[in-house]
C-alpha cells in the first residue's frame, strides 16, 4: 500500500477523541472546526487528508460530518503545505476559535506561539488569491525565528479571528486541543 490511508487512520484516531472528549466543545469556532494530515512529501491539497464538512457541535455534542478523505480540506491543508516547507516533520494542523485565555494556555503549556496580523497585509496580498496563507506563515516564522507549535490571527474584516494548532500527526494535535478544551472556561 505505500502508507496510503495512514493518514486516514491516524485522523479517524484523533477524531474519536475529540469527539469523545468533555471540552473540546468549546472551542470550535463560528466556520467549524478541521483537522488534517499530510502525507510525507506532500505537494498538493489531495495529498492532505481532512474532514469533509468540518467537525461541528451541537450543545456539548462534538461530531463531524463524514469520514477523513484525502483532498478534504483547502484552507487548512494549504497551511500545512506551507508550514511542511519550513519544517516537514509538521504534517497537522486543527483549528480552533481565537480567544486570548487559549493563547495564555498554550504559552502555560510551553507551546511556541506566533501570529500575523491580517490587518497588516499588503494589498497585492490580499488581493492574489491564495496569497494570504503563505504570506502569515512567513510572518508568523520570521516572528519567533522558528516553526512555531501555535499560530494565530485575531480576524480582519468578514475574517474570524482563528488559532491553528501544528503537530507531527493529527492525534497529537488532537491530543494538545483536547488538553486545552479541557481546562478553558468560556
């Protein structure tokens, strides 16, 4: 098989226990939650695997739409691309809503945290579709001088602030968000 699908196993692991876990429910943002996996030597988004539809919640409910498929995801996937660039043992990536107690949780935790400010981005940027991830990957490393573990932005308009967890695979990162949900009081 070439590894084809451990991507996929290694999501439907990290999706049980988020959608398994007390809090994580707290932290899904307005636009849903994804988490996704590259695979090694990724270059295109169908080499990313996601969640179709996101993961949603419903009261405390947590549970996605449909199973992890490769090419799932365009946003999220586009980051990990261009994180993989920087640090290719960085293969996942879950975001979660902006909110200044979760930064302070992760920086507790000892988690390397960066950000860019989509305020701050130049016009031709954001003007070329496609041109922003690059562009607040760039700030967000050039920023703390490494890849960090946690970027964020606080939104721009008809932008919602958001917070992206990186990791080595999708139950890592599942793990780290779940550890997070679990001590943040909305």
């Amino acid at each position: 098989m070439g590894g084809i699908g451990l991507e996929i196993e290694n999501l439907k692991k990290a999706l049980e226990m988020i959608t398994s876990s007390r809090g994580f429910y707290r932290l899904i943002p307005e636009v849903r939650t994804n988490i996704v996996m590259a695979k090694e030597n990724a270059k295109t988004v169908n080499d990313v695997a996601g969640i179709p539809g996101r993961i949603t919640v419903h009261k405390k409910d947590v549970f996605a739409c449909r199973e992890p498929e490769y090419g799932a995801s365009s946003h999220l996937a586009r980051l990990i691309l261009e994180i993989m660039k920087y640090d290719p043992t960085r293969r996942s990536g879950i975001n979660i809503r902006y909110d200044k107690a979760i930064i302070e949780s992760c920086e507790r935790m000892g988690l390397k945290v960066s950000y860019y400010d989509r305020r701050k981005e130049p016009r031709e940027i954001k003007e070329k579709e496609g041109a922003t991830i690059p562009w607040g990957v760039k700030v967000a490393i050039n920023r703390i001088g490494r890849v960090p573990d946690v970027i964020y932005h606080k939104g721009d308009w008809g932008k919602e602030p958001m917070i992206v967890l990186l990791a080595a695979d999708a139950v890592e990162a599942a793990r780290i968000a779940i550890k997070i949900g679990d001590e943040y009081e909305v």
